[in-house]
C-alpha cells in the first residue's frame, strides 16, 4: 500500500473540517492528519486530537493555547501546539503536508491561503473569503510556486470538473446554481430572525456561509471566487436560481454544448474530489441523485430587488482594487451583528453598502491590491461597519 498523504486541516472543528475528517476516516487510511487548527481548544478539537494525533495543533487565543497545553499534558501523543495568526500560518506551510484544507471561516483565511500557496502546498480551498479579497494575489502565488487550488466550494468543484480537460479559450459562460435559501418565496425581509435564516433547506453548513446563503451574498462571493479560480470575466458567469440543489453549476462551451455536474447536496462530496484528484475514489452508499424519484429541475433568474446583496458584490468585483475586500469585511461584521440581534436581515445590506461608498469616496477602487493594502483595508472595512451598527 502507497505511504499515505499527509495533510493539514485549517477550521476542523467547522462544518467543512469535520465532513473533510468524515471522509478522511472513510477512507482506510489513505490520508494522514498531521495538523489541526481551530477557534477554540473545545472538547471536539481534543476529540480529533486523540482520534488522528496530529504533530501540530493550533487555536486561536491565548487562552485556548493555555487550555490546550493544559488538556495534553500528559497524553502520550501530545502535538505540538501553537496559537494566533502566526500558528496558523506555520501550520498552513508545515514541513512534509502534501495538501492544506483551508476551511477556516472569513478573513482569517487570508494568509494562511498565501503561506500554504508560498510553501508550494497544494491548496483545498474552501475559504472563499480568500479570494474574493485577495484573488489577483492568490492566484499569482499558484502560478509563481507552480501549484494548484484545487475548489472545495461544491458549485466550484462543479466548474472544476465540467472544465476538465477542456481549453480555456472554448468556455463561453460559467453558470453558478444557486438554492434561493430558506427566504426564495418570501416577499419581504421584515421580521427574519436568525434563528429563521439559520435554517437552510438544502446544506447544512456554518454560520457565516449559511447567512450569507439567506441574503444571497453567498452567490456574489462565489462569483468573485469563480472569476478568479477559471480566469473568467465577470460578465460572462450567471447565477441561476435551481431549488432542486440536484445541479450544482454548468459551463457552456463556444459550441452551444452545456456541462453541468449533478450530484446530492453533501459537502463531502467535493471535499473528497478534492481530496483525492486526479482520481475519484470508490465510496459504498453513497447518494446519487434518484432522477426518477426528483422528477423534474427547474431553473429561475435571482430576484435582485429582493437580495440586493448578489448586485453589492458584482459592482465591487467590477469597480475592481480594494473594494472586494472591504465588500467582504463588512459582511462578515454584519453577519456576525444579525446574529447577535443587534441589526435585522435587511440592513445587511445596508451596512454593506455603507462600507463600499466610503471605500469608493476613498479612492479604494484605484488601489494597487498587495497584501498589506488587502489587510488594511479589510480591517478599515470592519471598523466602518462597526461605527455604523453602532449608530443603530
Ligand atoms: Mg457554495
């Protein structure tokens, strides 16, 4: 049997990390978890330590570091153990990991994309934070270090696979699929709780991303994130709304020919694509969809009055520089406010916008994207959003 692959999951305690560590423990020891990195030192982060004993294990504050070295004390295969920004990073472009499953959550996905990238690691990204913020930067670190970003967001690894062995130049359209979440039939935002948008019908994902699902800002970060993996522009990739979940994003060619890929709506299955590509591992009982049994798919446009997001997020990947990413730290604070209680479903947006017309007065959009201009103006973002939630 081949020497397993060693590989380092970034956010195992998330929704994506614990589906990659699923589909890792399903498959027979063809992988090995040599790191781990998480928020907090919980209960379920000593649980995967115990169950995979990686080498190096980090979280985010002090704190949770004390609380860590505390925990393995006296366990026989305690990891190295590291904290904050800096762990992250180090962990992302460890020594020996062949693959880094970047499921961390938001910004904070920002560097250790870029570090695993410099390191020459290959990338299982499903952080589209990153590239939305950073994408011209991401992208020019795979090109210079000669590596690959392989999507884990399941309408990219659609794309992904439509696109293989297929020449750039003959993709015409990229169509991303969007669910609609749980709010597609309801004709006003008034009144949505968290508790309501947190209740997705299709994937069972995080917080942020669920949220984000709700107010369609999801899609308009998967666009960016899309136009950067594929080199696409912006006005040839189209979301269409499909509540079935069955298709999950199309390509069509310069011929007239449509490749769409359908599968169930199980995160596990692009982590383990990703996982294992170039090859498609054979996994008993899985779901594929019963086409019978679903009878029929359908496909509308998205309502753009109604999710002003999806528009927010094509204007600032348009208007280009550092506007995507101020875009994407003030949804992140507005998210995080909406489901502390603090603003409703429909000033999301508000508070977006709010963001981006200051960015643009500021002369953000003519900005040269570096990564320390990314990180200012991501962090001048959320304090804007900030100072405007609190006017609340
Ligand atoms: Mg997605």
């Amino acid at each position: 049997m081949k020497r397993p692959e060693k590989i380092v999951i970034l956010g195992s305690t998330g929704s994506i990390g614990q589906s990659t560590l699923t589909v890792v423990r399903e498959s027979a020891g063809k992988f090995e978890v040599v790191g781990l990195a998480a928020g907090r030192a919980s209960d379920e982060l000593q649980r995967q330590i115990d169950e995979f004993k990686p080498q190096v294990v980090a979280v985010r504050s002090n704190d949770a570091y004390d609380r860590l070295v505390r925990l393995n004390r006296s366990k026989p295969h305690a990891p190295r153990m590291m904290h904050g920004q800096e762990g992250l990073e180090r962990l992302a472009a460890l020594p020996g990991a062949a693959k880094i499953v970047n499921a961390l959550s938001g910004g904070a996905g920002i560097r250790p994309s870029l570090s695993a990238l410099n390191a020459g690691k290959s990338l299982l990204l499903a952080n589209k934070e990153a590239l939305v913020a950073a994408g011209e930067i991401i992208m020019k670190s795979a090109k210079a270090n000669k590596t690959t970003i392989l999507p884990v967001d399941s309408e990219h690894s659609a794309i992904f696979q439509c696109l293989r062995g297929e020449s750039k130049k003959s993709v015409r359209k990229l169509y991303i699929t969007a669910s609609g979440g749980p709010f597609l039939n309801r004709k006003t935002t008034k009144g949505i709780t968290a508790q309501m948008a947190l209740r997705h019908p299709k994937w069972k994902m995080g917080p942020k991303v669920t949220v984000d699902s709700a107010t369609l800002m999801n899609k308009g970060l998967e666009v960016i994130e899309a136009m950067w993996l594929f080199d696409v522009p912006l006005e040839r990739i189209r979301v269409l709304v499909h509540p079935e979940c069955v298709i999950h994003s199309m390509v069509e060619f310069c011929d007239g020919v449509t490749i769409a890929q359908l599968s169930a709506a199980d995160m596990k299955i692009p982590i383990r694509y990703a996982l294992n590509y170039p090859h498609r591992a054979a996994v008993e009982n899985v779901q594929a969809p019963d086409f019978a049994g679903i009878g029929k798919l359908t496909f509308f446009e998205p309502d753009l009055r109604r999710f002003p997001c999806l528009e927010l997020a094509r204007a600032a990947a348009d208007e280009k520089g550092l506007l995507p990413a101020m875009l994407s730290a003030a949804d992140e604070v507005a998210v995080e406010a909406f489901l502390k209680g603090r603003i409703g479903f429909g000033s999301i947006p508000l508070v977006i916008e709010y963001v981006l017309d200051k960015g643009r007065a500021s002369g953000a959009a003519k900005e040269k994207v570096t990564l320390e201009a990314v990180l200012a103006a991501d962090s001048e973002a959320r304090s804007m959003a900030r100072e405007y939630i609190k006017r609340q």
